[in-house]
C-alpha cells in the first residue's frame, strides 16, 4: 500500500475504511493509530514496550508511554492479500538500543475486525530485558458528542460456577476527569483487567468494550492462554485502549532478548462498528472467531454429546451404572457418550492426587473398559473419554519416573498445587508421555472425543533454569500445549477435542482455535444456569459452547423442560439418570434432541443477540437469540420471583417483516407470542416461572397486511 499524504507533517501507512481507522506517521517517524481527522495528540504509539532500563518516563501528556516506544520509528511497510484477507507490516526500530519491532494488522475485506500481534527483534548488540509489550494499542475514542461523558464500559467478570458475568458502568465513573487544564497533564490511573496465574479466565474473560448512545461500539479480544491484561483510559479527552500478553508487574513475565533473538506476541482482536451497538460488534466478533479457528468436521456436524458426570455419575463411573445409561443415552438420541473423571482409578484414597497413566481401573470395569467403550458403540454413539493431561498427581508413579524438567518448578523446587504436579510440555519426555497416551486411547481403543479438562491454578508458571522467569515459563507451556493438541488432530483428524478448565475457566480463543468445543460451567443449580448460557456466545461461538442439560427423573416436566431448553442454541451437554425416567418424561427429551437435529444446520452460520440486553446473574427475564439468513432463535427464561408473566422484545432486524412465531420447544411452556411488524417488538408470555421457551421466527410464507403476528407450535 503506497502511503498517502495527510499534511505536510503526516502521511497514512494503513487504513481500513470499515473499521475507520488509519495508521499515521509523523515527520518523526511516530506511528500512531486513530480515525481519519483525529487530533495526533489524542491518539497513543503504535506499540507500548516497557524494558529495564528504559522504564516508563514522564512524558508531560501520559503516564504511560516509555522510552523505547517513543522511540520507535517508521522505517517500511509492506502489505500482502490472500483472497479478502490483507496483512499490513508496519516495520519500526529504535536506533538506540537495536529493537526493531513488526506490527502485522490483519484484516478481512469488509469486516469491522481487526487482528494484530508484533514481533520483536534484538537487532543490537546489547542485551535487552522485556517487562511488557502492547499488541495492540488506539487512541481518539469518542462519543457522538466528541467528548467522553457519553461512553459506556462493558467487562465480563468470570468465576467457577459463575462464568460470563457482564457488567457496565459509565466511562467516567471508571476514569474520572481529572481537570487537566490545572495539573499540565493525563492522570496516572485507568481501567484494566487482568489474568492471575494458569486460569486465563479464572477472574474475567479477556475481552471488554466501550459503547456510545448512538450505536456505536469498539469490542476487543486478547487470544491468549497465559498471562494478558487491556486497560483504557484518557487521553486528550478521549479514550485509548491498550492490550497485551502477559507482563512483568501483573504475571511475573520478563523476557531476555540476546542480540538476533525474536519475541512474538499473543494476538489481539478489535471489533469497531457504527450502528447495532454490543450485539453487532459481538457478531463480527463471532465472525472472526470463525475464521481463526482450526477447521474441523465438527463444527457442521455438531453431534448431541452425553456426559456421565453433571448431577449424575459424578466422577465415580462404573460398568454396571454406565451399561443403562448408555442404552437411555442412545435412544435419547444422544451420539457421542462420555465416559467423564474417574475411569482411571479405584483407589480407596481417591483419584484425585493418582493421575497421570491414564490406565483404566479394573475394580471399575471388571471385563475392562473396552467392554463399555464396545457397547457405545453398538448404541449408535462415538465413545469419549475425560483427561487431565497437564496434570500428575503427586501419588502417581509418574512423579517420580518422568524427569524433573518435565515438570513444572520455580526456584528449582517442583510445584505442587492440591496434590497435584504441573507438566511442561515444552520437555520431550512430558510430551512423549502425553502422545503414547493419545495414541493409546484413540488410536488402539477408538476412542473418538477427549475431554480435555484443567482443574488446577498453577500460579504464575514455570522457571526453567537460564533466567527464564515464571510467566514466560507459562506462555512457553502454553505455546506447546497448544502445539500438542494441534499435533492430536493431525494425526487423528477426526478425533474432537473439549476444551475444559473446571468449567469455563480457561475460555480463550487461543485455546478455542484449535478445540472444538468448550465446557462453558459446572453449575449444577438448573436456575442459575441461564445467565451463563445466555451470555455463553460473548466467549465463545455458539457451536462450540458446550451447555450442560441434566433432567432427571425427580424432576418435574416444567423442570426437565427448562434445563433441556437452555442447551439447544449451543452444544448440548446432556446428563442424567435416564434410565429411570417414565415415558412422559422421556419424551420431552427425546422431543428436545429432535428439535436440536432440526435446528443445528444453521447454528454455524448465526449471530448471537440479547433482546433484554446481556443478563445480570439475578434477571428475572433472560433472552438470548441467534440470527441467520433464512431464520431467527430465541430462547426466553423466565425465572422466580417476579410475578410478571410476559416481556416484551425489541427485535430490530426483523423490523417491518412479517413473522409468524413458532414454539420450537417445549409444547408445554403454555407460551404466547405476539409480533409487532411495525414497531420490531415480539411479545412472550410464560405464564409460570421458572419455564423457559425455544421460538422460531421465520418470515411468513405469504405476505400479510396484518401488523401483528400469532404464535404457533411446531411440536
């Protein structure tokens, strides 16, 4: 791309219409990131780089900026187009300490998304020791007004059992004005989150964004598995962003870089749109996701999974509880079955802290577990197994047979973490151990799907000797894990991966690019479920979320309904005690999986949306929808204690059409809806609480002059 001449100071490297955003630089060689017509000092360095011994400096503007990214300057640029996709490298250096620094922004022809990530180069002749470095970095954010007072903030909080938690506060009331005028210059503070220790999401989920009245919405992702952390704040009286990996203050990540040695990056994401505020930019957020990920079968096909474990099993499987569950699962529809925690061991201290062969245990399974993985089979469904692979507990014989490097240490002392020992998958003897186990399963045993679970918080990571410090330990792993998995699926192309971090705990899309699919919760309460499942499509596609859907036979039909219910706009993680259920109770979820196989075709081509806004952990009223080119889903809860029987949704892309609701599932919510053409509303009614209800909005066959719009049934 030629560069284009702004002023006679200024000239643009980069832009990209959809987004508005352009890459500037200066008569100095300062590259900076903005809308066209921003004021250059509104807006921040195109890369933040904080090293020792050119720490952060007063720059008189912005507490933040450091002596090695002002000094970063222009020197080429190159761009390169595969099909709609462009990759733009923005090429700088520093001529005082050596540091070339790379930008690639990559984007897809008329998307509103734009990806980043940098690569570093030592290119001196001193050493140069990192503490942190930007991904991604924007100025000049403003509301429709040009001012800040107009904007909203919008994070996700994320906990076991609690996952996908959104929240909002206005702009100003998370970084307050500081009457710059008076002090010469940008307070110190800002707005961030961040990860703490090997749960990427264990505290909040790795994306946030900022809105405006009028519909606009920036929306941003970090795709990393280790440490990360994004902050906004003021500038000039507007907002910036800021996104990294992991750091020195927050991870315990430093990193060494010798003269001809190079460092990359996780990347980031950001989603800029004009109009359709969260729910168009989580939309093309969708979209990239998409995109990005490792192509597999499963992503079209989207099998209903059975899992032993929620509400059911619970981690202590055996051949006579699991033979009844796999006849029930199989007729339930149900085409993949997974045998979850516990097959591995029947030791009378627990399985706990014994793992790590991954052998099956023959108390267990007396005529061994091939004997149930066959009758799986011969129910019509893939056999799936649960693994901890990162993990050794400290009782296994592993711990003392596999070397000490293989394990994760600090100080030169193995960690453990609740009885368990952490691999380092960089160490050919970790991974060998992990692949002859693969090999094993899948390859000897047939075991179609793996449950990849992680259920320990291992801290800030591993010190593997030469200075390396713990959170580069950690991305280090990290990088390997995933380079594990990836190997996984090319020797099994077939085989599907969950990805699983006591729950959603480790819900990121650098994981996400190569799982299939991805344990959203272990929430056993089927009431607090629908906030996480509702929210489920901000973290991750919605065929790839694995929602958890346990009937039993206590149950009542309403019951059975409303946990059936919230799982069929993702992947549906169905569990418990079938075996026992009656006739009736059977046909409300034989009728739910049908409607699923109906439906599923479309999933992975929707977008998500939330009529009711994005749900609070207490809402009475939740609504989470999904939209297509030929339909529209939308899934409505309704739960204790409001006495309201009916809401009102505002649908505005189906403004003006005519509609004909239709209640997908279940046939005994007793639900009406109603739908207003004119004014894009659908109003729903469930006369009991804690119901919930599956509807389909399709345009009507023939054309209508009636404004308004019956429900129908399709049961």
């Amino acid at each position: 791309m030629t560069a284009v001449v702004e002023s006679a100071e200024r000239s643009r490297v980069w832009s990209h219409p959809a987004l508005g955003l352009h890459a500037v630089v200066d008569a100095t060689g300062a590259v900076r990131l903005g809308g066209p017509g921003q004021d250059w000092a509104r807006l921040v360095p195109l890369v933040e780089i904080t090293a020792t011994g050119h720490g952060r400096i007063w720059s008189g503007e912005r507490f933040i900026e450091t002596a090695i990214g002002d000094r970063l300057t222009y020197r080429a640029h190159e761009t390169a187009r595969d099909g709609g996709l462009e990759r733009t490298t923005i090429r700088l250096a520093d001529p005082a300490t050596g540091l070339a620094a790379d930008v690639t922004l990559e984007a897809t022809e008329g998307t509103g998304c734009l990806r980043s990530r940098v690569r570093l180069v030592n290119e001196g002749s001193a050493p140069i020791r990192l503490e942190s470095v930007s991904t991604l970095t924007l100025g000049g954010i403003v509301d429709a007004a040009g001012g800040l007072d107009g904007l909203t903030l919008h994070w996700a909080d994320n906990d076991w059992l609690a996952e996908c938690r959104w929240r909002q506060a206005p702009f100003r009331e998370r970084v307050v004005p500081l009457s710059r005028s008076a002090h010469g210059h940008e307070g110190r503070g800002c707005f961030e989150r961040y990860s703490q220790g090997s749960w990427s999401t264990g505290r909040h989920l790795p994306l946030a964004g900022l809105t405006d009245g009028e519909g606009r919405a920036w929306l941003w992702q970090i795709e990393s598995s280790a440490g990360w952390r994004f902050e906004t704040g003021e500038r000039e009286g507007a907002a910036y962003v800021a996104l990294f990996g992991p750091d020195d203050a927050h991870h315990q990540w430093h990193h060494t870089l010798a003269p001809g040695e190079e460092f990359h990056t996780v990347p980031a994401v950001l989603v800029r749109t004009e109009t359709g505020g969260l729910d168009a930019a989580f939309g093309e957020l969708t979209d990239h996701r998409r995109a990005v990920r490792r192509d597999h079968p499963d992503h079209r096909t989207l099998p209903v999974i059975y899992n032993d474990y929620m509400n059911t099993l619970m981690g202590d499987p055996t051949t006579e509880r699991l033979l009844p569950l796999i006849e029930a699962a199989g007729a339930a529809g149900a085409e993949v079955f997974v045998i979850d925690a516990g097959w591995y061991d029947d030791d009378a201290q627990g399985w706990w802290d014994a793992v790590g062969a991954w052998e099956p245990a023959p108390n267990r399974f007396p005529d061994g577990l091939l004997e149930v993985l066959d009758a799986i089979r011969r129910h019509g469904m893939t056999p799936g197994l649960w693994l901890e692979p990162e993990v050794v507990g400290v009782r296994s014989p592993l711990a003392h047979t596999l070397p000490a490097e293989a394990f994760f240490r600090r100080g030169g002392v193995r960690v453990t973490e609740h009885g368990r020992h952490h691999l380092d998958l960089r160490h050919p003897a970790a991974r060998a151990h992990l692949d002859e186990v693969v090999d094993r399963l899948v390859g000897e045993w047939g075991v179609g799907y793996l449950k990849l679970d992680y259920n320990i918080n291992i801290g800030p990571g591993t010190e593997n000797g030469g200075g390396e410090s713990a959170g580069a330990g950690l991305l280090g792993h990290h990088r390997a894990h995933l380079d594990w998995m990836a190997s996984v699926l090319d020797r099994y192309p077939r085989l599907v991966l969950e990805n699983c971090g006591s729950g959603g705990l480790r819900m990121d899309y650098a994981q996400l690019a190569v799982a299939q699919l991805q344990s959203t919760s272990d929430q056993q309460d089927l009431l607090r479920y629908p906030p996480i499942a509702a929210a489920a499509p901000t973290a991750v596609t919605p065929e790839q979320a694995a929602v958890w859907a346990y009937p039993q036979p206590d149950h009542s039909l309403d019951e059975i309904a409303f946990t059936l219910t919230g799982a069929l706009l993702g992947r549906v993680h169905l569990s418990g005690f079938l075996n026992h259920m009656n006739d009736e109770q059977l046909g409300l979820v034989r009728s739910a999986i049908s409607v699923y196989k109906d439906l599923r075709p479309e999933l992975g081509g929707t977008r998500p949306f939330w009529p009711l806004g994005l749900p609070a952990w207490d809402d009475e009223w939740i609504a989470q929808g999904l939209r297509g080119e030929k339909s529209t889903f939308l899934t409505v809860w309704r739960r204790e204690p409001g006495a309201d029987t009916e809401r009102t949704l505002t649908i505005p892309h189906l403004r003006g059409a005519q509609v004909r609701p239709a209640v997908l599932y279940p046939a005994t919510a007793d639900t009406t809806a109603e739908w207003d053409a004119d004014a894009g509303t659908l109003t729903v009614s469930l006369p009991r609480a804690n119901t919930a209800v599956l509807l389909g909005l399709r345009p009507a066959a023939a054309a209508s002059s009636a404004a308004e719009s019956s429900v129908t049934s399709l049961d």
